[in-house]
C-alpha cells in the first residue's frame, strides 16, 4: 500500500496521521510519501516521522519529496491537508473584512474570508485532480483541507464518488454534548446530522438510551438568553469544554442543534458577527491569525524537541492525529469497518441537496466503500442550508473561470455581508484580490467591472 500525503510539512496534521499509520497493525509494510513544496517544513516533519518509526521498529517506509507527481505515482490513498498562501494569506482574509464591520471567528470556509480561501486553494485542487487521474486514477482521496466541502466538491466533480471530506468536529460535539449531561459514549451513540461541514445540525443524537438533546432541554440549555444553567460550572469540571453558548441560541431560536461549536456555527448567520462591533456577544471567541502564528511555533518547538530527545510525550499537542483517517483507510481496505461523521457526495442520503452536493453525515466505511446513512433536512434548516450549498457549488466555477462580478454577486449574498452596501462590498472583494494577487490563477477575477 502506498499512501501520499500532500502537505506532508503540515505542522498540524502530518505528524499525527504518520503516528497512526505506524501503529496500526493492518498497515505494517506500507509506504508513505510526504509532499510538500516547503522543503524546510518537509524535512522537520520528515525527521520526527523517521524518528518515531525507527523507535516502534520501522513498521512502515517512509519518504520525502518536493515533487508532487512523485508522491502520488501509484498512491491508494491520496490524503490532502494544504494551505495556499499559508497564514499570511488567511491574514488578508480576516483583517480586511474587519474593516468592513465583519468580525470573523475562524475565516476558513464561509463569509468573506472563507470565499477567498476557496478562490486560492481551488485552481490548486484542480490541478491535483489532474495529477490523481493520471497517476494514480483508483486511489481513495481524504481532504483535511478548508474550505472542505467546496473543495472537496471540486475533487468529486473530477475523480467521482472516492472522494471524502474529513473533519473531526461533529464527533467531538457528539461527546460533548454526552460529556455535559453525564452519559458514557461507551455505551454506545447513535447520531443523525444533516447539513455541510461547519454548519450542520443534529435531528437525533442518543447515547446508550439516553436521548441526550432531550436531556440539555431539560437541564436548561434550550435557550437564546446567552446564559448556561449556573450548576454547570460546578457539577461537572468535564462540561468546562463546553464554552458554546450561541450554538444553544441557534437551536432555541431555529429548533435545531448546531453540530460544531460556536466558532464555525455562527459564521453561517448574520446576527452574531456583523452587527458593527468588535463587542461579540454570547461569549464568542475569535481566533487571530497572531494566535495561529503562536501555535504553529509551539508545534515547531515541540517537533524540534522530540527529534532532539526522543520523548512523545507532549506530541499530542501537534493537532489533529487522533482524527481517524488511520482506520478510514483500514476500513476502506478491507480489515474493519468504521462509523464517523464524514462529508461525501449527496447520492440520496439529504434529499433535500441538489444531486452530487457535497454534504455532512454519518457514515460507515469498509471494504465496499463508504455508506451515508439517511440525513434528510427538515423544513426550518432549508432556508440556512441550502443558499450555502448552492454558493458552494458556484465558487468552484468562479475560481476557476469567473469573473469580478460574479464574484461579488455571489459575496454579497453570504449572510455576513447582509449590512454592506453593494459599493461596500465591491470595495471588499477588489482590496482581497488585490491582497491575494500573488495566488490568483484565473485573472480574470483581477479585472474590475
């Protein structure tokens, strides 16, 4: 088996995705291909990757290469975690909105900055596409990359249904939530979430028999009064992770649980983040990109450290490596099988969505393949849901063959920028592109009507 990770440099996941693979006793013999055009963040993440299986006995191979058609010749499985223009970029995403009276809280997938986002990593995406259906044409494909649906949607467009969106934020709600009111997840947990990555909502979630949005209703968490029940500080340290008190608004207000915590799930409404002040309400937290630049150093360090001395044991602050795609691809291969919240294809399972939309569900991996199981999309989130699929769906086309306008248009109805102007917003969108030049494919988005 071959494996080849595109942005084999990333601080923030490839670490943690070599870690798994070296532990897993169904993928003992395979090879791994870290990619990445950042040669000096290639060869740090390369030597703590060496070190830690040389230390478990080398039961994989591992390799290094700047060279992407390299990594993918004969891949089976194609994991991409990139980030073009890197925090730099994702700066001009964050602060020139601001300047409009839009506060962003992560800026990665929709509003302003998620928009540019996907109008930068697009074109790169395509030509990866590319790449995969000359190289290696039969490969599973696991994007890690945000905006995840649009362009996990551009993937599935080009390479069909062996495309998977992969995000942990659903499952770590799910035991949240479950943590909050006492239950044990190892008692079993049944879900249904229906929406698109960062901006789902649950319709059913139940841990052994304990119907746990049944229980937050009872207790008090059923409310838009940007309060939590007092005794939550003090009974249970455990509920101390939970710091969402929007998303408990959005469901006293819409009927329906956001599946992500506050910080993706009121980026999908106007009411929290563009109201004119750098107060938010509801305690929400945004995160800079300064913070980011400070956490990206820690990883650094902690990867300096470990290859210097050998001791893990701080390794867990490096991300995402306890995210399953370890036993996705155990399970697509054939030696188990596997339930997690996953974005893939519309192929029936939210009759709502157009045919073909990306969108978020659970679903269950093994040798056949991967299995939505059923997330219809009730009346109330239509209206929420559904404009943002279809903008999803039209930035692929406009990233890479759109024009100015059409890219204002489609701007200027995300519910973040529903206080501009249409001079106001134009405005925006040129000093963006003006900002993102240098990662601009098509130009045409350059040309200003």
């Amino acid at each position: 088996m071959k494996i080849a990770i595109i942005g084999g440099g990333s601080l923030t996941w490839s670490f943690g995705l070599v870690r798994q693979f070296i532990a897993s006793e169904n993928l003992q013999g395979a090879t791994v291909s870290l990619m990445d055009l950042d040669a000096g963040a290639l060869d740090l993440v390369g030597q703590a990757c060496f070190t830690f299986n040389r230390s478990a006995g080398s039961p994989i191979e591992i390799e290094t290469t700047v060279h992407r058609d390299n990594a993918l010749d004969g891949a089976n499985f194609v994991l991409i975690c990139i980030s073009t223009g890197g925090l730099e970029a994702m700066r001009h995403d964050l602060e020139i909105p601001q300047d409009h009276g839009i506060y962003h809280t992560v800026g990665d997938t929709v509003g302003p900055g998620g928009w540019f986002r996907a109008v930068r990593n697009l074109p790169i995406f395509n030509g990866l596409a590319d790449a995969i259906g000359r190289l290696c044409p039969h490969a599973w494909v696991l994007n890690m990359t945000n905006p995840l649906t649009a362009l996990t949607r551009l993937l599935a467009r080009r390479l069909g249904d062996k495309v998977i969106g992969m995000c942990p934020g659903v499952e770590e709600q799910v035991r949240s939530f479950a943590t909050l009111i006492g239950a044990d997840v190892k008692h079993g947990l049944e879900y249904t979430v229906t929406g698109i990555d960062h901006g789902s909502y649950f319709t059913r979630l139940i841990v052994g028999e304990t119907d746990v949005l049944q229980t937050l209703r009872h207790r008090g968490f059923y409310r838009s009064d940007d309060q939590l029940p007092s005794e939550l500080f003090v009974d249970d340290p455990m509920a101390m992770r939970v710091h969402s008190r929007a998303i408990f608004a959005i469901w006293r207000e819409i009927g329906y649980l956001p599946s992500i915590s506050d910080r993706h799930a009121v980026e999908n409404f106007s009411w929290f983040l563009a109201n004119g002040s750098e107060e938010l309400p509801f305690g929400i937290q945004r995160t800079s990109v300064d913070q980011r630049v400070a956490w990206q150093a820690g990883k650094e360090q902690a990867l300096r450290n470990y290859i210097e001395c050998g001791d893990d044991q701080h390794m867990n602050q490096l991300g995402h490596g306890d995210d399953p795609v370890g036993a996705v691809i155990e399970s697509l291969s054939g030696h188990r099988s596997f339930l997690w919240g996953s974005n893939c294809q519309h192929v029936g399972q939210t009759p709502q969505a157009p045919q073909g939309a990306v969108v978020e569900s659970r679903c269950l991996f093994d040798k056949h393949g991967v299995h939505p199981e059923s997330s219809p999309m009730p009346a109330a989130l239509m209206p929420i849901v559904l404009p943002t699929i279809h903008r999803q769906e039209a930035i692929v086309d406009i990233a890479l063959d759109g024009t100015f306008d059409q890219l204002v248009s489609l701007v200027l109805t995300d519910p973040l920028c529903a206080r501009l102007d249409i001079t106001d917003c134009r405005r925006m969108v040129g000093r963006m592109l003006q900002a993102n030049c240098h990662y601009i494919v098509n130009k045409r988005l350059l040309q200003a009507g």
